[in-house]
C-alpha cells in the first residue's frame, strides 16, 4: 500500500509561553499530562510567564518525556502563535536541546514556520520505558533595539507523538485532539465527528462512532467497527476483524489473516498479506485479496473480486460481478 509520509501531533501538552513589560512574574507550579503512553511533565504552568524583559535576556525551561510503552515512540514539537502585535518572534531565538544535542534552533518566527505544517518538528525517539528531558532556551535579541520593549507575544508549545498516515486518511478533515492507547488492550470510542484513533499495541475494540474517521489499528488482534461515516481503516499488524458498517468505507487489513466486511456502503476492501477472509456486503464494492490464499465474498451489487498472489476463491453472489481468482463462483465477468 502507497503511503505518503504525513506526521500528525496528538496534543500532549498545551503550555502558553508569555512575554510582556512591567514587573516580573514567574509561577512555579508543576504540571503533568498523559498522552497514550507518553507523560509530559513541565516546570511550571504556564511554562514561561517572563515581564519587564529586555534586549540579551534568556531563560530556559525543561519539559520532560517519558515513555511507558513497550515500544519506541517518535517525540515531536509544533509552536502555536496567538498573540504577537509588536513582532517580537522576529526578535527573540528558540533552541531545542536534547542533553548535548541541539534539536531546533531559529528565530521564534520560523519555529513558528517550520513547525506549522503536518510534520511539526521531529525532536527524537524515545526508547521503550525511556525518559528525556528538551530544554527550551528563549533569547531576546541582544541586537534589538527600543522599538521592541514593552511588547507582547503569547505562543502555545504541542508536545506530543508524530505518526505516519496513510494517504486516505490525509483527505479527512479530523479533529485537533486524537483518541489515542496505549500499549494495552483497550476499548476506544470516537466522538460524532471525524475522529483520528490510533490503538497502538494490544488487542483493542474500537468503534469509530459517527463522522469519516481515520482508524489505525496497531499491534494486535484488533476489533474495529467503523459504524456510521466514510472511514479509511487499518488493521495492521495482528489477526484483526474490521467492519465498516455504514458509509463508503476504505478497509486495509495489513498482516495477519484479517476479516474484513464492508457492509452497508460502496467500499473498497484490501486484505493485503496473509490468508484473509473479505465480505464486500451491499452495494458495488472492490475487494482485493493481497498475498496468500484469500476468500472474497461479494454480497450484494456489483462486484469486483481480485484474488493477488496466492489460491484465492471469489463468490461474486448477487449482482453483475468481475472476478479474478483461481476458484470462481457467481462471477458474470
């Protein structure tokens, strides 16, 4: 399966950052936020909270990551702007500093920049039952001169995962936050909008709810049901069963032998590798078996059924079908 390379933030932390002139005010409240199996933990909430500022000032602040999965997971950073009426990132420096190796370092405005996009800003992977900690090092330009005193700028910092997508998943609108396990089994439910749920590993039951979700299985012998909506699933790794229920659904197995039915829908079903077992259901649907010997029910429609590699048996059942298998039944094409 073709796939783009498209990075996705799921919010770990929100930490405002505040610069502005008079007194100075500097809060010193720890704070934590869980992600899957990611904990974010920094200094102080909001992480900087700096006034009465000037030319050749600099702070750092740490945040530390740890993973709890049994597996490694890519750490990754995006900078907000909310507020900066004075233009005060052109002015003032943000270095990323992971121990001795530095990560990020540019000027506020094109962190901003560099991080607005899809791919956000790639930090580091983080060993399995690791933690690390980033500094975050702010300079006000030694060089600027008066005309940036007294000036404000509010920024937010996401700290969180970055996970490949799919192509099809990169045509669905999705909400900012996504549902999001762990290293366990677990049940996830997605909201009535369009959901981005990500199981990792573990034998999970998800059910994406309403809206045109993006559902990636994980590891494991994963339970999905895609319910109302266009959806684009994948099972991935593991021997997982995978409904599409309502909706125009695009279905990919991955490894292990997968069960996959479209159900009410036009969809399109790829079994990929392993011995899968593919059920179109209603309505004209694709199926394509993908490696090993598969089996493709048509159901209801008219049906294309393409075996791949492997000693595939296609029933195109009711309706006009196409059929490419080496067993061949109901098949009109």
């Amino acid at each position: 399966m073709r796939k783009r390379v498209l990075f996705i933030f799921i919010l770990a932390a929100l930490v405002g950052l505040v610069f502005y002139g008079n007194r100075n005010v500097f809060k010193n409240i720890p704070t934590a936020y869980a992600i899957g199996d990611l904990t974010v933990l920094w200094e102080t909430d909001p992480l900087f909270n700096e006034t009465n500022i000037a030319p050749g000032f600099t702070k750092t602040k740490t945040v530390n990551v740890a993973n709890g999965a049994v597996s490694s997971r890519p750490v990754g950073v995006r900078g907000i702007l909310t507020s900066d009426p004075g233009n005060l990132a052109s002015v003032m420096d943000i270095e990323i500093k992971e121990g001795l190796t530095i990560r990020y370092s540019d000027t506020l405005a094109q962190f901003f920049t560099d991080s607005a996009g899809p791919n956000g800003i790639f930090l580091s992977d983080l060993s399995a039952g690791a933690n690390t900690d980033y500094d975050f090092i702010v300079t006000f330009d030694s060089s600027a001169g008066n005309l940036f005193q007294n000036q404000t700028i509010i920024f937010d910092l996401q700290i969180g995962l970055s996970i490949e997508l799919p192509d099809s998943c990169d045509q669905i609108d999705l909400l900012p936050n996504a549902i999001i396990g762990t290293s366990n089994a677990e049940t996830l439910t997605g909201t009535p909008g369009n959901d981005l749920i990500m199981g990792l590993e573990g034998a999970d039951k998800i059910n994406g709810n309403g809206g045109d979700d993006c559902i990636l299985g994980g590891d494991g012998a994963d339970s999905i049901n895609g319910n109302n909506g266009n959806d684009s699933i994948f099972g991935e790794d593991g021997a997982d069963s995978i409904n599409g229920n309502n909706g125009n659904d695009f279905i990919v197995g991955g490894k292990g032998a997968d069960s996959l039915k479209g159900q009410n829908g036009e969809d399109h079903l790829i079994g990929n590798e392993d011995a899968d077992s593919l059920d179109g259901g209603n309505q004209n649907d694709f199926l394509e078996g993908g490696d090993a010997a598969d089996t493709l029910r048509g159901g209801n429609g008219n049906d294309t059924l393409i075996g791949n590699s492997g000693i595939d048996s296609a029933n195109g059942n009711s309706g006009t079908d196409t059929c490419d298998a080496e067993s061949e039944t109901s098949c009109e094409i």
